[in-house]
C-alpha cells in the first residue's frame, strides 16, 4: 500500500471531484489519497463521491480555510 497526496486548493466544483476521480484511477487497491480542497463543496461531494463509487473515506477534517480528505481506494 503507498500513500499519495492532490492538492486541489483554489479549484471550484466540481474539479476537486474530478481530479481526485482521476487520480484515484491511478493507485492500486488499498492505497491512501490525502486530498486537499478550499471549496467548502467538497465537505458533502468527496464523501457522496467515495459512497457511490465504493472507496473508502477515513478521514474527513475541517481546517478552516482548508478541508483534508483521506480516502482508500477500492477497485
């Protein structure tokens, strides 16, 4: 398992959500995303996006002007 990280900060929806999609493609089941957003849709897209599309959210953090995902692939 390898731990990966996308900075999507200053992106509105929905690209946070479709580069975390097109990054998620790349890794192999069971590795970590870190994703980081500014957009404060993404506090109800990623979470909706991971639920749909079966990853795992293991973290979701609120840091004010930042919001941290941490997702676990599953393909």
């Amino acid at each position: 398992m390898s731990a990966h990280r996308l900075d999507t900060s200053g992106l509105l929806c929905p690209l946070p959500v479709i580069r975390t999609q097109d990054r998620i493609k790349t890794l192999a089941c069971g590795d970590t995303l870190t994703v980081v957003a500014s957009d404060p849709g993404t506090l109800q897209d990623i979470p909706a996006w991971c639920r749909v599309h079966g990853h795992v959210l293991l973290e979701s953090v609120d840091q004010g002007d930042r919001f941290r995902f941490l997702i676990e692939a599953r393909h």
